[in-house]
C-alpha cells in the first residue's frame, strides 16, 4: 500500500507518455475522449424495475420526467433463472427484486410509451439474455422500430454469476456458446447495442480487492473476445461493441485509480493478446453503479454520502454511465423520493461540482498515479495466474477465482469486526436512526402476473406456438445461431420459461459441485 504522502519518486516507473499520455489516445489512462464530459455528460440511469410490467413502466417513466437519461432494468428473480410466475419455484419471489417478464405482453407493456429509437436501455440479466434481448427487438419490431437503431447494453455476463451470483442455468460451455450468439448476431443486425457488459460489479459486491475486480472481470472479457473471434466475429466488432459494468467502492482515490489502471490494462490487452488496431476497439467504456454492499440499515441517511462519493469517484475515473443507489436499499426497494435523491445526485456533480469541465483533473496526481499503478501491476500478476491455470473458465471449474473472491471477503468482514475498518453508525458513532417510509410491494403482484402469463398460454396459436419452440430445438443441438427463432419464438407468444426449458432440454443444468482449491 502508498505511504502517508506520495513525491515524483513514487512515478519513477511510470512513463509519462506510454503510461499516462493524454485524454482520448493510448491508452487512455486519462479517459476515452479528449473532451470527455465538456462534449458529452455520462448517461444518468437508475436501475429499476420491481413488482410486474405496469408498475414498472411507470416507475421508468417517473425517472424520466426527472431526468434521469437512459432506462437501467431489473429483473426478477424467476425471470433471471428461467422460470414463468406460475412455475412452482418461482413462488414468493416474483416482483420481488425486480420486475417480472414472462412473455411479449409483458414486455411491450414495460416499455409502453418508450420512444425505443431515441432512449438507451440497460438490461441486468445473464443467463436469460438471449430472451430477453429477443423480447425487446420483438417489441420494437411490434411497433415499427427497426432494431438496427435500438440502443443499450445487454448484461450477458454469465462467467461472473459462476463466480459471485449464482444465476446461471446451463453448464459454462452452452453458456459461452449463447453468448458470443449475441456477440454476432448483434454485430450483423443490431450494430449499436452493446451486446454484453462484463460486469466486475458484482465480483466486488461479493467481497473482492479492488485489484480483484480489474483482474478477475478483464480475464472474463478476455475469455468473452476469445470466444467472439473463434465464432468468426471480427475483433474490432467485438471490441467497439462490448462493454464493462464496475463497482464503485468507498476507498475514494483507489477507486479513481481502479477505473483509471483498468482502462489503460484492458488497451494493452485489446492491442497486444488480440491485436485490436483502432482505438475504438482497444477502448475500455464502462458503466458504474455505487457499492450496494456499503450501504447500512443503521443510520440510513449516512448513505447519502457514501454515494455521493462514490459517485464522484466514478465522474472523475471517466465512467461513461452512472446509478446511483437509493439511500433506504439496505431496508427495502428505494421509495420515489429516494430514486430521485439518487437521480439528482448525479445532477449536481454534473452541474455544480466543476469537475466535468476539465478531462481527467486528477491527472497527474502522485498518488492517484502511483495508485494506477500499483492497481494495474497486481492485476497483471492476478491474469497471470489465471492464464497459468488455463484461463477464466479453467480457474472458475477448479474454485480458484471463487476462492480468491471468499479469502478477501473475509478479511474484510474481519476487520470490520475487530473495529479496524470504521463503519459510521454501525462499528462507530451507532445510535438509533432508522427510516420509517420503505417501500412496501403490493401483495397481489405475484396473483395479478400468474393471471397474466395464463392468459397468453390461453390465447395463442398452439401450432404456431409448438413449431417456435421445435426450431429453438433444433437451433439449440445445430449450432446455428440461437437468437433469430429465440425472436420467433417469443412473437409466437411462447413464454420465458418454455424457451429456458427448451434449451435445459438440449443443455442441461449446471450443479455448483466442486471444492474450491
């Protein structure tokens, strides 16, 4: 770790040219622009999205009304794991941590009155996605939108739910296989949607070094551009289109820092391992959310400002999108006065802070450079070990990466207990403030969106309907490309636990049986 202060000594090992150079050139250590915020402000999203599709579109449009600049969904539990509302393991959990999507209805009522040519939408979903992203280009098309103009980012990040979430379905190799499906079918026919977002947000959530974050999510992106290229999808394809997704924690300039080394790590790899030539490709644009895990039950107003700097940490480490957590999500799913709390957060960094008007102000900096560094340094050594295992795949089937992830979660927890590192209002300072006004779910959610998934079933052609889902099982043992008759499918008003239980048919299920060693 840096000492009490930094001095030029501690930059002797970085060149000032090929190490840090200058904004919107390799590699970018300094961000992906050179005008950064002064030309564009980052996208403000709010991840939202709860109960079923009508409360959730108003929710979207009610963050809309107050600024907020492109959607963020999330999804629940059941249609993250590819099960209806009705199914017997989806009981108690839908609309829960997000908003339930069984088929094409609902889907088109989520985004009613959307303008889908003009918003860009983020959807939080992995093992599902390719569902998912049928159903969104479904409901464009439904409504005359060509889907060669939608927008967003597709999650679709399945190595890491192996790792730190757990909601996948399939055994890794199907997995990867429906992955780079996305990764080229959207480069032929949805050229501005970001196919996937390797997602380190998560992989710190679950405990993980702020040098575990960088090394653990760019090895995945590494397996992900690998893949990619061995299905024939041009690098400078995939590298233009694919994304990142970070967390930002509450070690102020060491996040900085983080999104500072993993910028100019992941242009050497693009440049180097994949021989990515334009800077387009060998660049590393990503999206930040502030860190969950951080947030307390004690003293809830507290994380006001732990989000507020962890939202500047973000601003000034050059993210290209931004959510900011509602201050009562540690109790419940933050109210409407809390989302816009969040929403204006952002507004007034933007706004009034300053620091959008000059690229990269912290620049230069010894310790935020010396950090870069050092970050940079120990995730090239963390990559190492990876490829000497075989690989992100290879050190997730042996329990090396999750292990990792479990050792630095627990020294973490430790050293919260034993008083070390201070939490406000939980370790230190703790009184009796809470808040009274959460959010309470409406109780006939789950009844109302059974009702509605049995009505589709009911109403459909069940000829049309069969031959979908024949095609998605014969696409699925072919190995042609899973995403147009997915799309077929779901105008066939065949519902998301079908299309996942057509494909567990040909695929399987993965078990999570190994030890970790």
């Amino acid at each position: 770790m840096e000492g009490p202060f930094t001095t030029p000594d501690d930059l002797r090992a970085v060149d000032p040219i090929s190490d840090i150079g200058a904004p919107g050139e390799f590699p970018f250590t300094r961000g992906i622009r050179q005008d950064m915020y002064r030309g564009r402000p980052w996208t403000m999203r709010q991840y939202a999205g709860f109960a079923s599709a009508p409360e959730s579109n108003r929710r979207f449009h009610y963050l809309l009304s107050r600024g907020v600049t492109g959607l963020s969904v999330a999804f629940d539990l059941p249609t993250q794991i590819g099960y209806d509302s009705d199914h017997a393991l989806a009981a108690g959990e839908v609309g829960r941590v997000g908003v339930a999507i069984d088929s094409i209805e609902d889907m088109d009522v989520l985004l009613a009155d959307v303008p889908l040519d003009r918003i860009s939408t983020s959807m939080t979903i992995n093992a599902t996605a390719v569902i998912l992203l049928a159903l969104y280009a479904a409901v464009a098309r439904r409504h005359g939108t060509p889907i060669r103009v939608l927008t967003g980012t597709l999650q679709n990040d399945i190595l890491k739910e192996y790792v730190a979430r757990g909601t996948y379905i399939y055994p890794p190799a199907p997995s990867l296989r429906i992955v780079t499906d996305i990764v080229a079918f959207c480069a032929a026919e949805m050229p501005q949607w970001n196919p996937m977002s390797v997602s380190g947000y998560h992989i710190r959530e679950a405990g993980s070094t702020a040098a575990q974050e960088i090394a653990f999510t760019l090895a995945h992106g590494c397996a992900y551009v690998q893949a990619a290229i061995d299905a024939g999808v041009d690098v400078e394809a995939i590298g233009s289109r694919i994304s990142f997704f970070f967390n930002a924690h509450n070690n102020f300039l060491e996040e900085i820092a983080k999104f500072r080394a993993a910028r100019r790590l992941w242009a050497r790899i693009m440049r180097d391992r994949f021989g990515a030539r334009t800077g387009r490709a060998q660049q590393l644009r990503f999206h930040t959310q502030t860190a969950g895990s951080t947030l307390t039950a004690q003293q809830p107003d507290n994380n006001i400002v732990r989000v507020a700097l962890q939202a500047l940490a973000a601003v000034l480490g050059g993210t290209q999108s931004l959510h900011c957590n509602g201050r009562d999500e540690a109790l419940a799913l933050p109210t409407e006065d809390s989302a816009t709390l969040a929403v204006r957060t952002q507004q007034v960094i933007l706004h009034e802070s300053g620091v959008s008007n000059t690229t990269d102000p912290v620049g230069g900096s010894y310790a935020i450079e010396a950090m870069t560094t050092r970050l940079e340094h120990e995730a090239v050594e963390l990559m190492t070990a990876i490829d000497v295992r075989g690989g992100a795949i290879a050190a997730i089937e042996s329990g090396f990466t999750q292990q990792q992830i479990q050792e630095s979660a627990y020294r973490a927890q430790q050293s919260i207990d034993g008083g070390e590192t201070v939490v406000v209002g939980v370790n230190r300072f703790a009184s009796e403030a809470r808040i009274e006004d959460v959010f309470q779910l409406d109780p006939e959610v789950e009844r109302r969106q059974i009702e509605r998934v049995r009505q589709v079933r009911a109403g459909r052609s069940d000829a049309v309907w069969r031959a979908a889902l024949a095609r998605v099982d014969r696409t699925a043992r072919d190995g042609t490309n899973l995403v147009p008759p997915i799309i077929a499918a779901v105008e066939a008003h065949a519902t998301l636990g079908e299309i996942s239980d057509a494909l567990r048919q040909v695929f399987g299920e993965h078990l999570d049986v190994r030890s970790p060693t």
